[in-house]
C-alpha cells in the first residue's frame, strides 16, 4: 500500500468568538465528425509530470475493508475543448467522468438482493491509501507532497510530509479535476456571473437572487480573513495558513494548464482564451475568493430561517379570514412550530428550547395592509437586460465547433438555485448494541443536487495533523468536509433552524421631515443614519457558448446596522424598511476551524472531541458520527440569542430592546445559545434525519415540519431493523435505498384516502381505486419493473397519484380558507413535490423530492374528518367542511379528473424527456454546468455523495 504519515500537531484552541453566551459554535445532443474533433488535438497535449517525492510513512487504518462510498457521476470534472468535442460528437467521456454513475444508478433496482459481500458492486472503496498494483499515476508539484490517484476512480489521495505541502497538493488537485467549477463559483460568490458566463436569462436570474442575500465589498471579505486569523487563536491562524497554501497549489495548476494548453475547454466557449492564439488568462485565485465561495454553499445548505415578511402576510392574510384570535389560531395550526406528530432526530423526550412562540410577543412590526413591496434590485438595464425575451447575437464560430454553439444559453446554473428551501440530505446511523458485529452501523451523505461537474469532490488528505478522507465542495477543500478519519465517520443533512431575523427598522429624514417608503436613512440606536448603499454594475456579450446579446445592468441593496433591505411597508401608518440579519453574515467562512477539527486526528479521539469539533461550526446542520464503540448527533449553528418576547417567525421593530442580545453591528457578532443548548445525543437506539425536525423544543424555521414528514420513510424502516435486531450494513442500505424509491404519498397519506374512498362510483373511479389500492400495497415505489426497462411497475397508479394530489388539495382547502389564505399558505409551502414536479422547489430532474409539500395538512385534515384522532394542526377539518360523505365526493370527483388526464399532461415534456415518458420525467439528470454531458438514470431521493460504514476497532 502507498500510504502516508499523519501526525496531530495542534492543541484544541477557542473558537472563533461571536460573542456567545457560552461556547461559540451552510444535452442537447450535436452531431459532429471525427475528424473535427480530432482536428483540435494538436498542440493541446499534456506534459510528463513531475518525479515523485518519497512515500511518507503509514498511517493506521481503523476501516479495513468496511468503509464504501460513492459520488456521481465521477471524479473527473475536468475536460479540454477536444474531449468536450467528443463528449458531444461522440458519446465519448474523459477517463473517470462518469464511472460512478453506473453503479450509483444500479442500486436502485440491485437492492431487493443486497448483501454485505455485494455492497462493492454499487458502492467504491473508501480505504486510506492505494494499493500498489492500482496506482494509476503518481505527481509531485513540489518535492514535500505527492498526489496518487488510484485506477478504479481517479480519486486524489494527497500526501504530505509537511502542513504547507498537504494544503498545498490540495488545491493543485482541486485545480486537477473542478478547475472551471471553481472559477464559476467564485463569480456566483461576487455576483459576477454574467460578466464570467454570459447573459443568459438564467445566469442573470441566479445573482440578482444570490448577491442581495451576500453582498461583500472586497474590504469586507479581506475582513472576514483577518477576523478568522486574529480572533479564531492558533487554529484560525493555521486555517488561513493552510488557506493560503491551498490557493497556491490552484494556481500552480491554474500556471501549468494554461502553459501546456490542458485548460478546461469552458474557458474557450465562454471567451476567456483562444482556441489557437491561447491567448486570454484564467484569472488568478486569491483567499476572499474562498470567503465568496463559502457564502455560496452557506447558502445553498447551512442557512436557515427568514421570509418573516411572507410570514406576516401570510398571518394578516388568516385573521381577515377569521379575525384576530382565531385567525392566528389556525395560522399557527398551518405554521406547525411544534407539531406534535412530527418525526424528530432526538427521541428520548429530551427538549431544547430554541425560537419558538412567545407567551407574550414583543415588538411585533405587522405591516399595514397592501403596503409591503419589494426592494428593488436591478436598475440600469441596457440591451438585451432590458429585453422580455433577450435577444440572441450568435458569434462567427469555426466550423469545429459550431456544435457547442449556445450550450449555454439556458445558462450555466438553474435561476432558482437560491430561491427556494435546499435542506437536503440524510442520514441513518444504529447503535452497536442492535448490530450482528456489535460495532455501530451508518449510511449517510449529503443531497447537493446532480452537477456535472459535481459541486463536491472527492480526496485524502494525508499529512501533519490532517488524516481523512471524504468529499469537499469544491474550491474549498483544505479539508475533508463528509467523510472518515483513521477510526471514525461523520456526515451531515442541513438543519435549516432558524439563524435569520427580519427587522422593520423605521425610516427618517435628516432635516426632520416626514420621510416616505423610499427614504435611505433610518433610525438606529437614537440615530437617524444613512444606508450603505452596495452597487455592481454587470455588463456581458455573446461568446460561442452563451449567444446572448450584449447587455448590462446594476445591481443594487441598501445596507444597514441590522441587515440588508429587502422590502420596505408602514407599520401603523410608520414608513419602515425591513431588513434581513443572518447571524453567518459577515462570518461566511468561520466553520473552517471546525473542519480543521474534523480532519484531525489528535482532536477527534471519541464522541466528545466530535461534538466539540462540531461545535465550531456556524453553519445550520446536523452533525452525525460513528466510530467502532459509539454514535453521535450534535446539531450545529450560530444561533443567536433573542430579545425576551420576541417571536422569530415575524418581523420585529427594529429598536435596541428587540436586537438580538449583545449585538455588535460592527463585528456582526452576537450572544449565542452555548453548546448545551443545541439539540445533541449519544448512543441512542439509532438517529435518522432526513431535514425533519430535530428535537422537541427545537421550533421548526418553517412550514414544512408536518405530521407527514419524508424522515417516517427512514424512521418506520429503520425502527423496524432495531426491532428485530442484527443490523448490517447491508440492511440498513436496503432500508435507504427502499425508502428512495417510495413515493411518500402513497405510503403515508393514500391509506387515509383509500379509507374514506372505499370504493368507487363509477366504472373510472372504481377502475382507479383499485389501481392505487394495488399500488400502495405494493408499497408505493417510483421504480422500474425491471432493471432497465425505464417502465414503471404500476406506472398508471402513479400517473393518477401525480395528477391527483394538486386537484385534491385545492378542492379540499380552498373553498374553506378561501382564494386569498390558500394562495398565501400554498406561498408558504408548495403543495407538492414529486419527483417529475419541474414547477416545484426542486426542479426538474433534481433526485431530491418529498421534503415540502401538505401531505402532513392532507393527512391531519382527512383523521379529522373520519373522527380519528389528531393532535396539532388547525382544528378545523376542511375536506368538505368536514362532512365524510362531502368529502368523498370531493375526491371521488377530483379522481375522475386525475384518471382522466392523459400522460402528456401530467408529464408534458422538456429538452430531455419526450412528453408523456414517465419514467424520463422522473429521471435524474447531471445538470451540465462545465461542457459534459451524462445520461440521465432512475429516479432516487437519495444522498448525492454517501458513505457507509462500519469500523471494526479503534485506536
């Protein structure tokens, strides 16, 4: 084996501070010959790599053979302009681009027959090290570190004799394999997306969303280094210092690939560098760029709570309907802070208080009806900005590459990847004490969606007080984020509680006159002071890849002492503009020193040391672990430490007595909760976490934590593998991947439904009926008949179900709570989320589905009107007006209807799917954000990146 030596140099400093009140804890398919393609390959040849540095000595591996992990669709996320070419022309892909989709695919039909022996037929090797006869290649970019990559998948196991050589192999093997997603990702980070890759409809979409929910200056940004080397003690300092090596590895990459013409072809297509000339540069990396990039994935998985303002509206909406009392009665019933009925990840009884209803609010800061609008963003527009439909100016392309023309004129990322809720992820973990081997059992990873390239990466990291081995989001990979250490594993699924607040700060005019709802001054602590106005002016033109027409804008928000403006409304008549304040702003990168913890071996010893690693992460999520004796849970973020009386849920007056406590608007720092605080467990029975609600006490950020919660498609199954005791890997596998493919509302809610059906009343109905009837006992999957068919098994039960579920809801809930409540609750929690559903948070073609939806309202509301019990929720039984015989006939006619509309309707088709193919509908797609393209495989609610495993000793 090639191996590698690690060894702990570092003491356990603080955290970084934040002030807390305890310890401180984000194809088009083209045809094109050969000969084109083969036409580019000149002078486009890689260099011989460098003599590689001695061997470092071994390190011990705790895992043996137990250890298994995978990531589609490979690791590879690097291709020139030739192997894009082929990809395209050919169906060809660069050597490890796609070698772990098959198998990733495959297990979605394989698991019925699932055994320990086989796990290795979906799953890959997670070992430490390489074993001689797989060593694939072996580089020195300097003469302390070496990067192995294995021949099976390419992986990078990066192996330093020194600290700077480690980090610094680290970003030469980022640069390796996501060197163009990294580049792209730094400009989403700034809000300079169109400016990098064009003015796609799509492109401008996703950072007129994401910058106004980070926007930096460059000064701030060199800030927040500075905050974590001078406040995070000697780890913060490492951490930059690691940082720093870690971005000069990229750019010895970034050198070397432009010189020998081994760039990514994306740089040519988007009009950085010349096809022939090379002329043209990849821009240098710097440390804020990280700080731009930790911003995007706090983002995109550590954030939580907001949307007060939709909240109050949503409240005000309820008690026109109602009046006051009881209108925020069955407001609060929909809202589900602590539903009774809900699945949680904590569940021996324990509480852990944290925002939920005040007895008594304080401050609340309601607007006056019609009144509220939104804050401007984009001003300035020119050209194709200003344009409904923007104009296409396609660029003179050589012949060769004609067909990549407008590869990204849909853009290069979704428009909504900010907009909607993307906690994702799962997690099941057992107890020794319920396996065969008696040592604890775990099958968990992160959700992140379906790139190409894949947002994280994989790699080992082995040197002087990093051991470990795992996956990391590209562009911010000094350390393993997912994965294992020498004697344990660690995951994560977003936690999503509430770290965001919203404002109403009063406006005021500095003469002293009445100001108006559009003033740029308001009151702060007896202050009338000016916004910070934050600008950034984009401009883009036509390049080969993205056609379109040049255009401009400038994007714009107001800063203030308590966050960015994000509506402005009067509150009693008060012009105010509300604000949104995220404990992480200003602090984007601070987890880094919790990482560092991971992946060191001196730290992590046992499930405390875990725990207290975990505790120096500011990002929303829950934290899971697993070594050979014990489990763990420790959920994780900067939870700020709230006024008395004040509710999180609405907006509230922005006057010092509502701040949150200990605030410091120069520092962005407040008091948080202390460790002990945030929900956390050892060696229970087993945990599963699928984004469900955490713990009692733990008050859910939103609406989505119901009676019916995509974790019971983990809890019942897993529950009943401890039952019955024995656990393997191998079953616990089976149980997530069953639960995969299983649609929720047929396992969870359609009883309920068939209970009140019975049967039929006509032969339609009747014919519908017992298609569902059969459907659900066959338990409720999404999956092919046979392995590869992409026909499903009680495919016209499922085409019924997703008709079905939109008519029935709205017929059930509308009529009582009227047009304007059921617009601005369905506002507040979509409807539903099936897997083909494109118009949904997901998307189309997303994997992730059945996290938001009103199966839980559905469920509640259908037990009230059969008269069985319920606990929580509104009160009121709404499927026709609670009358069971009403009701029947709601969804006896909303039925008829469902079994009525053809395929082509329920599945009307997209650039990938024909309309009505079921089966492509639901498939997964690798969204092409670099030039690759991957064939889209069957549908599964799945973790993106998962790890399972099971240690069998210990150090």
């Amino acid at each position: 084996m090639i191996r590698a030596h690690a060894e702990s140099t570092h003491q356990t400093p603080p955290a970084v501070p934040r002030k807390s009140a305890g310890q401180t804890l984000a194809g088009r398919a083209v045809a094109v010959t050969a000969t084109a393609v083969l036409a580019l390959t000149a002078g486009l040849l890689s260099p011989l790599p460098p003599a590689a540095a001695d061997d470092p000595p071994p390190v011990a591996d705790h895992c043996g053979d137990n250890c298994l992990d995978i990531l589609p669709p490979g690791n590879n996320g690097s291709a020139t302009l030739v192997e894009i070419l082929a990809n395209r022309a050919l169906g060809t892909q660069p050597k490890h681009a796609d070698d772990q989709l098959a198998p990733y695919d495959a297990l979605a039909s394989g698991y019925g027959s699932l055994t320990d022996d086989k796990l290795s037929d979906f799953f890959q090797d997670a070992s430490f090290g390489v074993p001689e006869d797989q060593v694939a290649s072996v580089i020195s970019p300097r003469e302390d570190v070496t990067i192995t990559r294995d021949k099976k998948t390419g992986v990078p196991h990066i192996k330093g004799t020194t600290r700077y050589g480690t980090e610094f192999g680290a970003g030469y093997a980022a640069g390796q394999d996501r060197l163009w997603l990294i580049d792209l990702f730094r400009h989403v980070g700034r809000g300079e997306l169109t400016p990098f890759a064009g003015g796609a409809e799509a492109n401008q979409g996703l950072e007129q969303q994401f910058w106004p929910e980070a926007p930096y200056t460059e000064e701030d940004l060199e800030a927040q280094v500075a905050y974590i080397r001078d406040h995070g003690g000697e780890r913060g300092r490492q951490a930059m210092a690691d940082a720093q090596a870690y971005i000069d590895g990229l750019n010895a990459y970034r050198v070397k690939a432009k010189k020998s013409r081994t760039f990514p072809g994306e740089y040519v297509l988007t009009g950085k560098i010349g096809a022939v000339t090379n002329i043209g540069e990849i821009e240098p990396f710097k440390l804020t760029d990280l700080i731009a990039l930790a911003s995007v994935v706090g983002g995109l998985f550590g954030n939580g709570g907001g949307g007060e303002v939709e909240a109050a509206l949503s409240l005000l909406a309820a008690q026109q309907k109602y009046g006051v009392e009881k209108g925020t009665e069955i407001w609060e019933g929909f809202r589900g802070r602590e539903d009774p009925e809900t699945v949680l990840t904590v569940t021996d009884g324990t509480s852990f208080p944290y925002a939920g209803k005040p007895e008594r609010a304080r401050g609340q800061a309601l607007p006056d009806k019609g009144s509220v609008t939104r804050e401007q963003v984009v001003y300035d527009r020119t050209g194709s900005a200003a344009q409904k439909n923007p104009a296409k100016d396609p660029v003179k392309a050589p012949a060769e590459l004609k067909p990549l023309q407008g590869m990204y004129d849909d853009g290069v990322l979704p428009a909504d990847l900010f907009s909607s809720d993307r906690g994702m992820s799962n997690a099941l973990v057992v107890s020794g004490e319920h396996t065969a081997s008696g040592h604890p059992v775990a099958v968990f990873g992160p959700q992140t969606g379906y790139f190409a390239p894949q947002l994280l990466m994989m790699q080992e990291l082995q040197g002087p007080g990093i051991s470990a081995r795992g996956v990391s989001f590209a562009g911010v990979g000094m350390y393993v984020q997912l994965g294992r250490g020498q004697d344990y594993s660690w995951s994560a699924t977003s936690a999503g509680q509430d770290i965001t607040d919203t404002y109403a700060v009063e406006l005021c005019s500095p003469d002293g006159s009445a100001p108006g709802k559009d003033a740029v001054h308001y009151r702060f602590r007896g202050e009338c002071l000016p916004m910070e106005k934050l600008e950034k002016t984009n401009a883009w033109k036509p390049s080969l890849a993205d056609s379109t027409a040049k255009g401009s804008y400038r994007l714009q928000v107001y800063r203030t002492k308590l966050g960015i403006v994000t509506h402005r409304a009067t509150v009693d008549g008060t012009p105010v503009a509300y604000t949104q304040l995220r404990s992480t702003y200003g602090h984007e990168a601070d987890s880094i020193i919790g990482f560092q913890m991971l992946n060191d071996p001196g730290q992590v010893t046992d499930v405390a040391s875990f725990q207290e690693a975990a505790q120096h992460i500011n990002y929303a999520f829950n934290w899971f672990y697993a070594d050979s004796r014990d489990t763990a849970y420790y959920n994780s973020g900067g939870n700020p430490v709230r006024a008395e009386g004040v509710d999180p849920a609405l907006p509230v007056r922005g006057e010092p007595e509502y701040e949150w406590q200990g605030y410091d608007p120069a520092t962005h720092t407040s008091d948080q909760t202390p460790p002990a605080e945030h929900p956390q467990s050892v060696n229970q029975d087993y945990y599963i976490s699928w984004n469900n609600k955490q713990a009692k006490g733990y008050s859910a950020a939103n609406f989505s934590h119901g009676a019916v919660h995509r974790g019971d498609l983990l809890d019942g199954r897993v529950k009943k593998l401890v039952e019955t005791g024995s656990v393997t890997r191998a079953s616990l596998t089976r149980a997530m991947a069953e639960a995969g493919v299983t649609d929720l509302r047929g396992e969870q809610v359609l009883p309920e439904l068939l209970k009140l059906l019975g049967g039929g009343d006509s032969p339609e109905t009747t014919k519908a009926v017992q298609q569902l009837r059969a459907w659900q006992a066959a338990g409720s999957q999404r999956n092919q008949s046979a392995a590869g068919s992409k026909t499903y098994a009680h495919a016209d039960a499922v085409r019924i179900m997703d008709a079905w579920w939109p008519k029935l809801v709205r017929a059930s809930f509308e009529p009582g709570l009227g047009e304007e409540l059921y617009t601005a609750l369905t506002g507040e929690l979509t409807v539903d989320e099936a897997p083909s559903a494109g118009h949904g948070p997901t998307g189309s073609h997303a994997g992730s589905a059945f996290q938001n939806g009103w199966w839980g309202y559905v469920d509640k509301d259908l037990r009230r009107v059969l008269d069985e019990p319920v606990e929580g929720g509104p009160g009121i039984a709404y499927c026709g007006e609670g009358d069971r015989e009403a009701c029947r006939k709601v969804l006896l006619t909303t039925l008829a209807e469902a079994a009525a509309t053809p395929a082509e309707e329920v599945y009307p088709g997209d650039d990938t799917c024909e309309a009505g193919d079921q089966w492509c509908a639901d498939s997964i797609v690798q969204r092409a954000v670099g030039g690759l393209t991957h064939k889209n495989i069957q549908w599964q609610n799945r973790p993106t990146y998962q790890q399972v495993v099971e240690f069998p000793s210990h150090r």
